[in-house]
C-alpha cells in the first residue's frame, strides 16, 4: 500500500471516504474520543480487513457507529435503561453493548460471532458528517495496532499503519481529539446494566440516569468484561512505572500537577492538575516519551475522580506485563 495520505475534510474528500467504505475499503476518521478504523459494519470483507489491518483477535468485538438514534433499529434491541443512556449521552463519548436484533444487518464479525453489538453515535463534526451521509453503521476500533496507545492525531494513524501492507486508504484530518481516551462501553443487553470500560462519561453521571436497580457496580477496575480488554493494552514500548515518587536515571517522566520532580525528559499531563487537560493529552505524551526509546517511563499518582479513573485504567493496562 502507498503510504495513506491526511486528507482535509472538505465535502469532495468526505464523499470520496463514503464511496471508500462503500466499496470495503478503510477510513481513519476523528471522533471525540480517539481515531477511529472505519469499515462498512455490514460487509463481511470490509470488517475482516480491519482485524488482519490491526493484528486483532477475532475474539474482541467491535464498536459500530452511527450517525443517529434512528440506525439503532437495524442492528439491536434497544432496552428502557439504553434508550434512556442513549438520549441522554448520544452524540457523545458512551458506548451501549445491546442484545443484536434477529435480522440484525451487521457482520457477524462485529460481535465476534456474539449475540451483542456495541454501539455508538460520535459527536465530532467531521464523524457526524462521514456518518450523516452514509446511512449504514461504520464499525470502528481506535486506529492503532492491536495492544498499542489509541491515536488521538491523524499523524499518529499515520505512524501506526505506515510500512504495511493493510491499513486505510484514507485518513481524514480532525486535528487533536477533544477528549483524548475511548468512550465508556457500557453493557445493556442484560437485566442491569454495567460498566465494561471507563470513559470521560462517569459511573456518577450513569448512575444519574438509571435507577439503583439496574446499575450493577463493579469491584474495581482490574475485572473488566469486554473481551477486549486485556490486561496488556494502550502500551507504549518502554516499560511503565505506575505511582512514583523519585525517579531513576535513564527514565522518562510522566508529571502531573505541580512537582518538584525532575528528569531529562518530561511531560506533564496537566501542571495545573486538571485531569480533563491529562486525559486530553495522554496518549501524545506517551508517544513522545516512548520515541525516545526510556529506560522506563516513570508516571506520577493521578487522582482516581472523574476521567481521572479511565486514566488510570489505561495507564495500568500500559504498565501490565506483556
Ligand atoms: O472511543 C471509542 O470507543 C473508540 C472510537 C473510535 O469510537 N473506539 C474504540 O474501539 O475504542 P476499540 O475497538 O478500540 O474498543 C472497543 C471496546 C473493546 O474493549 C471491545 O472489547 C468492546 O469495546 N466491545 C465491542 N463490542 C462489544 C460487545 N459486543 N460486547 C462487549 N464488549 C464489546
Ligand atoms: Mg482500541
């Protein structure tokens, strides 16, 4: 494959990714969250291409997006709890796992041969209108390698698949993604509903929607369910030292709020402490460290509030053993 190009997202370059993923190609495009691995949801060789693209498991499912509430009836049974989530979150940064529809149009590969299908509708401008003008779901994982740090850039797409013989034909250009970490996948296709991934949509705001009844809360964050969530994923190539305190030579810093810690090669997530900024430039910050091949990248306590917990979640599954 050539090497895929950036493509500004004017309406000639968003029409040309449409009749890409019509005709079974990839297209990277922005979502609020990180970017996204597009694929047309209801063509079996289209949804192949994006697993052998990745070096995905065919275990770990797949996220379709949409461009509205009205597409959710071609694919999946929408239960009271989700359509309530839906109404309130859609567009946005929440992902509902449901039971998928009988005739349900979408590749079984989506679902990983399951009976659920995840779903969600973005709220980014330039997804919105790819999506508004496709009529059919779009399936999509971050656009990286399987087990590596989720681009939040389109350069980054490029680095991902740059060499490679699979990879999108097309990456549409949204600049830094808003939010910066995947959404909250939340399962809806049984009796209660439950958190498989943290997000920027918290446990407080779900809780807010549902009624104490169907939300089941988990232990902690190290028994996720979605099978895709391995406990090695989002991880640079350098090891990473969770919690420190000092840091040893040869390692790279990752700091966070005000700090008297010092190394030759730093970031600080947020150096004002606020964990919407560190969520918003985590992965970046990670790709820059890991560039400059660290002993080990050394990462300061983040606060376990608010998207400060899909933090942490994503920064131990970088530091989990391979
Ligand atoms: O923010 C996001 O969610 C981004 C953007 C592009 O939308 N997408 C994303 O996709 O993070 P991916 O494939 O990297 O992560 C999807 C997660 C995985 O952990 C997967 O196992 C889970 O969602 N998932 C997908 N379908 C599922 C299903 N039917 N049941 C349970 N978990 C599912
Ligand atoms: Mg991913």
């Amino acid at each position: 494959m050539e090497l895929c190009k950036i493509s500004e997202p004017d309406d000639g370059t968003l029409e040309k990714a449409r009749l890409e993923l019509a005709s079974g190609r990839l297209v990277a495009f922005p979502t609020e969250t990180v970017y996204g691995l597009g694929a047309d949801a209801e063509n079996e060789v289209a949804v192949a291409a994006i697993y052998t693209a990745k070096g995905r498991p065919s275990r770990n499912p797949l996220i379709v997006h949409l461009a509205d509430m009205s597409l959710v009836e071609r694919y999946a049974e929408l239960t009271p709890e989700a359509r309530m989530l839906a109404e309130r979150f859609w567009p946005g940064p929440l992902t509902l796992v449901l039971k998928r529809k009988a005739d349900c149009r979408a590749s079984s590969l989506v679902s990983a041969g399951g009976e659920t299908i995840a779903l969600r509708v973005p709220r980014h401008p330039v997804a919105q209108r790819l999506l508004a003008g496709y009529g059919r779901g779009v399936a999509a994982p971050s656009a990286n390698r399987s087990g590596r740090i989720s681009p939040t850039q389109a350069a980054h797409v490029v680095e991902e698949f740059s060499g490679l013989s699979e990879g999108p034909s097309l990456i549409l250009n949204g600049g830094a993604t808003q939010i910066g970490i995947e959404s909250t996948v939340l399962d809806c296709s049984g009796d209660m509903v439950s958190i498989l991934r943290s997000g920027s949509v918290t446990e407080e705001e779900i809780r807010a929607v549902l009624s104490v009844k169907t939300y089941m809360a988990e232990d902690d964050g190290s028994t996720l369910l979605a099978p895709g969530m391995l406990a090695s994923h989002y991880a640079p190539q350098a090891p990473v030292r969770l919690n420190i305190t000092e840091v040893y030579p040869g390692e790279a810093l990752l700091a966070f709020g005000v700090t008297t810690l010092t190394a030759e090669v730093m970031r600080n997530l947020s150096p004002s402490g606020n964990l919407e900024e560190a969520a918003h430039v985590l992965y970046a910050c990670l790709r820059e460290l890991d560039h400059l091949h660290p002993k080990t990248i050394a990462v300061m306590p983040i606060p376990e509030n608010d998207i400060g917990v899909a933090i942490n979640d994503r920064l131990r599954r970088a530091a989990a053993n391979k």
